[in-house]
C-alpha cells in the first residue's frame, strides 16, 4: 500500500514559477503530492531589469519537471501585474483541479542604484511587481481559497532586504518590506477562515536574479555598502564535517521551507517571517 504524500489532494498556485526559486517550489511541492498552478510573465517587462527574465521555454521546462513527478499542472504566462489575468487563471486552475489550497507569492525582480538617482521607471517598476504583483496575487487567490472552505497556506516571498536594510536597492527593500507588512496583516484578515499566511526571507540564492557583477560594480564605487551585505557563513557538505565554501545557497534548500509551510506539520504558525539564511543576518 502507498503511503499518501503530505501534500496529497491539494493545489498550489506559484507566481515566477518559470526557473529559479519557483521552479524548484513547483518540483517540491509537487513531490510533495500538489497539483500546480504555474504563471510566469516570460518576457521583458523594462530596460530598467538588466538580466533576462524567464522565457516561454524555461516555464515548459517547469511543466515537464512537474508532471515527472506525476502531478498534474496548468501553466500560463500571465503578468503579476495583470489582476483579471490572474484572476483568470486563479478560475480556470479551481475549474481544472477543483480547489485551491496553497499560494506561494514569488515573483520578483530587481535592480541596482542609489535611490536619488534611479529613475521614475525604475523605482515603479520593482514596486509594481514585487509588491503590486503580490497584493494581485492575494487579491486573486484568497477569495477562491475561501470558497473552497479547506483552509490553506500563503507562503510570501520576502527577503532578508525585507527586514533589513540594503544599500543600493532601497526599491527592493521598500517592496520586501511591504509584503512583510501584507503578509502580517493577512495573517490575522484570512485566519478566521484557516488560511495562515507567512513570509519567508531568503538570502543570496543563486538564482539569475542575483547580478554578481552589477553588485560588485556597486561595492566598487560606494566600499561603504558592502558593510550591509553579511558573507555567507562556512556550513558543513558531508557526513563528517567537512566544511565547504561561502557560497550562495540552492532555490532547494528554500524549497524545504516552503513545503514545510505549506503542510500540516507548520499548523500553528502564521503571521511569522521566517529568515531563510543559514543565520546570516545574526553576525
């Protein structure tokens, strides 16, 4: 007899889902056991953004990873931006697969720049999807989760510029913290229907989003930033001890908080930030 998987029965719709962190939270949670709901915009959205966005390839890449753990999935390119196309999708997934269960708010960008010298677009931008693209997200979701009558989890993906500050991308930061700011006050909107919601901090993921060069460009012409931006701490890699290098942590290893947040086994936990940093923002 197979045993059932935590996340059996139950439905994830994941925001940015195309590569990087949602991609491997899609993968979990559907080895987990949950049907995906999967968007990705997968185009350029503005100038400002330095580094290449998803592309319609990766999110079908996504798919593929997704229903080889033997999940079903409905993927879209859709804008978080967009609040009728992600309601849209929102209807068609509950349509599909019959409920909604969990939510994981991921979808981001970012750039670099003193805040007195970036411009209109710049700063409208990461606001626009980072926070904006996220309230959508809620604003989509929450009432289908509600109608469902089965609870659920909101997993929001902050930072640890969401708790913190960080120099040169004050945009970022204003973003992060606002949905920290959402999550908290979502918390206690949505309990009374047994929806928790949560925010997770992630640091230094190896993902495309982090631009190694433009942050050393940054650190190069103002040394004084690079003072709010802790190492990454040694960490042991094998079963003796060994210690390997300070390097950036795997989407994976926030994949294992996200799934943990999105079953029964984290329960009594909502309105937290949980920092996804190997203690990094303690030195």
């Amino acid at each position: 007899m197979t045993a059932t998987k935590p996340l059996e029965g139950r439905v994830a719709f994941i925001t940015g889902a195309a590569r990087g962190q949602g991609r491997s939270h899609a993968i979990r949670l559907a080895e987990e056991g949950a049907d995906i709901i999967a968007i990705d915009v997968c185009a350029p959205i503005s100038e400002t953004i330095t580094y290449p966005l998803a592309t319609s390839e990766e999110l079908a890449e996504t798919v593929r990873a997704v229903e080889a753990t033997g999940r079903k999935v409905l993927a879209r390119e859709v804008d978080v931006r967009d609040l009728a196309a992600l309601q849209q999708v929102v209807a068609d997934g509950v349509e599909q697969f019959g409920r909604l269960d969990i939510v994981v708010a991921n979808a981001g960008v970012l750039s670099w720049g003193r805040i007195w010298e970036m411009s209109e677009e710049q700063w409208d931008t990461v606001i626009d999807v980072n926070l904006n693209g996220t309230w959508r997200t809620v604003r989509a979701a929450v009432p289908a989760m509600i109608e469902a009558g089965n609870g659920g989890s909101i997993i929001i993906v902050s930072s640890s510029a969401g708790l913190k500050a960080t120099p040169g991308n004050a945009h970022y930061g204003a973003s992060k913290h606002g949905v920290t700011a959402l999550t908290n006050a979502l918390a206690i909107e949505a309990g009374e229907f047994g929806i928790r919601v949560n925010s997770i901090h992630p640091y230094s993921i190896d993902t495309p989003m982090v631009e190694k060069e433009a942050m050393i460009q940054l650190f190069g012409k103002h040394p004084n930033f690079i003072h709010s931006f802790s190492p990454m701490p040694y960490h042991p890699v094998d079963s003796d001890g060994n210690k390997g290098l300070q390097e950036f942590m795997t989407a994976e290893e926030v994949s294992d908080v996200v799934a943990w947040l999105a079953g029964d086994s984290s329960r009594t936990i909502s309105g937290s930030q949980i920092a996804v940093d190997r203690g990094t923002m303690k030195y």
